[in-house]
C-alpha cells in the first residue's frame, strides 16, 4: 500500500542523503520525493510517497525519529489531505493540432505555457491520476520531453 | 582568549571529562598531535593501527561505562576505523571517533588522503559531523558527548577539516545541547506499566529475557531485585551476559544458537517472555515464527524503533530499562507469583541438559575457560574475539557483575579483543584482563602486542588454539559435510615467538594437567602481557548448536 509521508527537517547540510540512505539502507522503496523550505527557512519538508504494509510504516517512521536532524515524521490520510504534482509536458505541435491541444489542457485543468514553431509546453498542477491521464491524451501527439516532481501534500484543516 | 582549533577541540574534550584518548597521527591531524604534546590532563595512546584504537576506545567504554574517544587522520586513517564504528554501533556503544579531513578548499577534488568519512560513516554511526568552521567545535563536541551517551548509545564521528584545526577563536564551552530533534524517552508510559503488571502477576510461566540494554542502564541490581521480588527465571543474550549473575538459582545462563538447552526450552515453554533491552536478534530468535510460541511479550526499550521490528509485542514499554524496572516493581502492588511448577520445570532441565563437555586426553577448551573463571574467582574482566572461544568463553565463565564481559556481539568482529583488552586495561587499571582468543582472530590485531608491551600492560592472552578457523570448520562439518574450505590454519606461525618477539611473555601449553598452573603463574606477571597458546582439541564442536533457520528448541547437543 502506498504512503504519503511527510518528514519535518533541520535544515542542515546531508539531511537530504540522511533520510535517502535510510530508505534504501533499511529496504524501503522510495516512489517519488519532493524537498522544500518551510515558512521557516531552518526547516525543510521532504514529502516522501513509499509504499509498504502498516508494519513497515511504522518501522520506516520510527527509523526516521532516530535521525538527529529529524524533528516530525507523520503519515498523511489519503482521504484528509491535498495533494499536488507538478508535470510539464513538450509536445510536437502545428497550427492544426493546437487547437485540439488548448481543448485538453483546458479539459483538464492545464495550461500551455509555452508555444514554439513545432512544439507546445503544457503545464499541470493535480493530483496524480490527472497528470497520468494528461499525459495519456497527449501520448498521441508525440511527446517530446516530460518532467514531473514527486508529490507533496498538506493535511486539510488546523491539524499537522 | 584567541586559540586555535586544535586548541579548542582538546579543552572540549576535557570538559567531557575525557582523559585518555587513542590514536594514531597522520597529515590531518598534525595540529591536534601538536596541542597532544604538550598536554599534561589528557593522555594520548598511540596503537599501531586505527582499527586498534577504535576497539581499545570501546573496550574502554564497554568495561568503564564512559565514553571512548579516538582519533584518525583523513582517508587511510579513517577507513580504518569503519571496522570499530560499526562493531561499537551494533552493539550500542558510547564512543567518538575524531578524524582530521583535508582542509575546506581542498575538500571535494579527491585531494591526497581524502574520502568521505561522513558518507562512510552514516550508516554505522548514531550521529556524525563535519566541521568546517573552528568555531563550531565546542558546540559538536558537546553534542556529540551528548548524543553518545543519552538514549540508546552509539558511536559519533566528528570529521574536522585541518583549517578548521588551526584557525583561532575565542573559546567557550556551551553549558547545554540545543537538539530539538533529540530527545529519548527515558520515562516509560505509566497505562503500559499497569499493562505490564497486570500481565506479569497473571502469568503462570514467566521468563525473563534480558539484554544489553541491562548494562548500558546500569540495571543489573534492579533485575536482580525484580526477578527476586517476582520469582521469574532469568536468560541473558550475549550481551547480556553479567546482567544477572550466573551462579543464582533462577539464571538460565544465554539462550539463541549456542545457549544453553534449559534456556531455549524455556523460551518456548513460557507463557509470558519479558524482553528487557534486548532486540529479538536472529542468533536469539532462531525461526522467527517459531520463537516463543505459547507467550505473550512484554518488550521494555529505550529504542521504539526496536519495538514491534521483528517480533509482534503485546505490552510495548518505552522507556529507559533502569527507570522502567523500578517503576514496574512500585506499580506491581499484586502478590507476586510463586511459580513453583513452572521453577520445577526449569529445575529438571537445568538437571537433564547441562552444559557440559566429554574430557580426555587432550585440553578442552571449554576447560580452559573453567580454569580462568577458578583462578580469577569470577572476577576479571573477560575480553574475547569472535568464533568458538567466544562461545565458550559466554558459556562457561558463568558471569556474575556487569562490564566484566567484553565482546563483539551485533557486527562479530574477529580481531576485536585483544586491542578491546586494552582499553579495558586502561579503563580498569587493578583488574586482571583477559582476551580469550582463537588463533584465526588473534591474528588480525596483533600489531597491538607493541601497545600492551609500550604500556606494561598485564594482560593475559589465553589462545585456545586448534589451527582452525573453527566456528566455521564447525558450520562446514555440520552443514557442508566436511568440506574444510580455507579453514585449517596449519601453516600458523609461532605465537610464542611472536609474543617474544614483541617483549610480551609467552608460553605454550599442551597438556590438560598443565592449564591451571599456567594460567596462575600468568597472574603473578605484572608488569607486561602474557601470551597462553592452548593447544586445544582441534575439532571440538560449540553445543548446543541451533542450526540456522532451525527453531531454538531443535538444537544438535553433540
């Protein structure tokens, strides 16, 4: 099953390999990993998606309150929280086929934030199962390049 | 006033309390050598290799209870010392390793003698540093101290740049730790100390389990009260080992691979086991879903992460072991159980199930340990390498106080006690030190005889020698029919000689009725080490023996 986890940092040089090294050291897969500052610029968030039972969850936070650096780990509710990729997408693109491209990006919540002679970047902010289905209405008109970030999310309401 | 960083990071050490650091110089850590030779306060020992420092650091901290400081040079020097970290770290030992790094522009264009000691070290070590700026070494020295020796322990390295050695500041020494990603629970939760009671008072055949985390708590007295006070048996892991004396009534000596019968079939009999500072290591548990089978558990740590990691936990305590048990005694207002069947039980495989070995003509060498423990009365501090001698030493010392055994457990570091003697030696300067040693470990830190024999150390070296790499010709007799691949040592050199050789006094025995007087006359030496090569039976086997993957109770007994 797959986690949501959001990791609360000191903002120190190697944190970033300190909780990496963990994962893999301890047999944990990482999925995708987004790092940021917080409002407090000492204090970094990583977003961390892994995947594994219940146990291994609670092993993998566990491991990550022994880091020194490490102030607050905690599993995010799918169901309670909000959450975000980021994906841009180049495709091949001609007068005739952009039309059809504005319509898709529009369908789907995107934007072109780009047009070139032959190609078209189009951006998305959602949730994951709407920039895979994004990229598989644009699959068709041959995608040149496509870059996502790992996902991050927050919690809804006052909790953290 | 204005001094350097060298300067600063010596007066840190101090005010740790540190007075005795081992090491060995090199480029650098030149201007830390430089500051080492004009201190009066802090005695620095030079061994003859990084691994051997690492080891006399964490014999000395094992036998002591302080932390132990070493300190390498950059590359080489450091690499050497990953062996001592990571058998400190498995085995949850205070201890810090300082080693010199090139200087800040120099770092990152693979300099001469440059490696990343900080990317090496992480996985092996509770916490580590690189410090760039003389001005933060007193703040990481404090810190490291700190971490080392709070929660559940580990090694630290502070990896310093050497511009960072030798530019200057004005030097204060903070009063506190500011970590606030650092703070171990010491205070077990008060509903799951009810639990615990609760279910201690109900059980019918409880059993203690108790480990190293007994002795890092200094809890010895308190497990001893509480096992008393409840009439529950007692079984140590290898670290646990002078936990709960051994020549009591309700000790069941060390269970796992190699402990004894009586322990393994209590384990699977209980209906209750009381995991005290231990963590369920597969050497302890055999079959993960065999162990244990009939009881419910009680997990005491101060580690959560150890809890729940292999083993499923009813009553989870987390919480410092020392604290946690005499909170459990005060909130135990039940009567506490007699057990008396379940004692008789036990009785009758104490009874049934010895230890024991067949004797004949040639020297046992679990009869050589018997003799160590009857010329020393129990009393000395007990180093050990790692194989068969090991075993033996664990099971036939019969321990009775704690910090007197020490040995590599977790990493099982062959090469480990005889520089870990060392620092014992140190560290407990009137204690009579031995290294019970086969002659495959004994090998691999000899270089450390120059040290013992620099520093008049009296330590006895009891070589139980049976020109093999026997743990493992034991495992190809038993698993691999015989096939002795790389384990016969025949081609070994003189150890007498090369004891000599160094200065230390040695001497080779070969008959049974010999052992004893050799081993007392090694006592009256006080004045350097003594080197005992044991011509042992050469394919003695380590029973009982649980093969692995095999449930603690289907153990091969000879």
């Amino acid at each position: 099953m797959k986690h949501t986890i959001s990791v609360i940092v000191e903002n120190k040089p190697g944190v970033l390999h300190r909780v990496s090294a963990l994962f893999s050291r301890r047999g944990f897969n990482i999925e995708s990993l987004a790092v940021g500052t917080t409002a407090d610029p000492d204090i970094s968030r990583m977003t961390i998606v892994a995947s594994g039972d219940d146990q291994t969850l609670e092993q993998i936070i566990k491991q990550l309150y022994k880091l020194i650096d490490v102030l607050k780990v905690f599993d995010l509710p799918e169901l309670e929280s909000i959450e975000r990729e980021l994906a841009m997408v180049k495709v091949k693109a001609d007068q005739k086929t952009q039309t059809e491209l504005t319509q898709i990006a529009d369908t789907c919540g995107a934007k072109i934030v780009n047009v070139a002679a032959d190609s078209v970047i189009i951006e998305i902010s959602a949730e994951q199962d709407k920039v895979e289905n994004l990229q598989r209405l644009l699959e068709k008109f041959d995608i040149i390049e496509l870059v996502r970030t790992g996902k991050i999310a927050l919690q809804r309401g006052s909790a953290e | 006033m204005q001094i350097t960083g060298a300067q600063a990071l010596i007066e840190s050490l101090k005010k740790e309390g540190v007075d005795l650091v081992f090491g060995y110089p090199g480029g650098t850590v030149l201007p830390i050598y430089d500051v080492l030779f004009k201190e009066k306060d802090l005695k620095h020992i030079l061994t003859r290799h990084e691994q051997g420092a690492t080891h006399a650091a964490d014999g000395y901290a094992r036998s002591t209870g302080k932390v132990g400081v070493c300190i390498a040079t950059s590359g080489p020097g450091a690499t050497n010392t990953i062996t001592g970290i990571a058998t400190a770290y498995m085995d949850s030992i205070p201890m810090v390793v300082i080693t010199g790094q090139v200087a800040t522009n120099l770092i990152g264009r693979d300099s001469f003698q440059e490696a990343d000691v900080i990317g090496i070290t992480q996985p092996i070590t509770k916490h580590n540093y690189l410090v760039k700026d003389a001005a933060d070494i007193p703040r990481v020295i404090k810190e490291a101290f700190h971490i080392a020796r709070t929660g559940r322990p580990g090694p630290i390295v502070v990896d310093i740049a050497k511009d960072a050695q030798n530019n200057k500041i004005s030097f204060k020494y903070p009063d506190k730790v500011n970590l606030p990603g650092y703070n171990p629970t010491l205070k077990g939760h008060s509903r799951q100390l009810k639990a615990a009671a609760k279910m201690i008072s109900l059980a019918k055949k409880p059993l203690i389990y108790a480990g190293g985390g007994i002795i890092t708590s200094g809890a010895a007295k308190e497990l001893k009260e509480f096992a008393i006070k409840h009439n529950i048996p007692v079984t140590t892991t290898l670290m646990g080992l002078g936990a709960f004396p051994e020549d009591h009534k309700l000790a069941l000596q060390m269970l796992g691979m190699h402990g004894a019968a009586y322990a393994n079939y209590a384990v699977q009999e209980c209906d209750l086991l009381v995991a005290i500072g231990a963590r369920f290591d597969d050497r302890v548990t055999g079959h993960l879903p065999s162990f244990a089978p009939k009881a419910k558990h009680i997990h005491i740590d101060i580690d959560p992460a150890e809890i729940g990691k292999n083993v499923r936990i009813d009553v989870p305590i987390v919480g410092d072991v020392k604290l946690t048990l005499i909170d459990l005694m005060d909130k135990s207002k039940v009567e506490p159980g007699k057990h008396e069947a379940w004692l008789k039980q036990i009785d009758e495989w104490k009874n049934k199930y010895p230890l024991s070995y067949k004797k004949d003509k040639t020297i046992k060498p679990q009869y050589v340990v018997e003799m160590i423990r009857e010329v020393t009365k129990g009393e000395a501090i007990i180093c050990t390498e790692v194989g068969q001698h090991q075993m033996w030493a664990a099971q036939y010392y019969r321990f009775t106080k704690p910090r007197t055994w020490v040995s590599s457990g977790g990493l099982g570091t062959m090469g480990y006690g005889f520089p870990a003697a060392i620092g014992a030696q140190f560290g407990n300067p009137k204690a009579i030190v031995f290294d019970i040693a086969g002659d495959g470990s004994i090998q691999m830190n000899i270089q450390e005889m120059a040290t013992a024999v620099n520093h008049k150390l009296p330590i006895k070296i009891a070589v139980l020698n049976n020109c093999f790499l026997g743990m493992v010709r034991q495992w190809q007799e038993l698993l691999y029919d015989k096939r002795y691949s790389s384990t016969n040592l025949c081609n070994n050199p003189d150890l007498v000689k090369i004891a000599k050789a160094y200065g230390a006094e040695a001497m080779r025995i070969t008959r049974p009725e010999d052992v004893k007087k050799a081993l007392k006359d090694s006592l009256k030496i006080k004045d350097r080490p003594v080197l005992m090569d044991f011509t042992v039976a050469k394919e003695e086997n380590v029973f009982p023996f649980v093969p692995p993957g095999q449930a603690i109770n289907e153990m091969l007994v000879d």
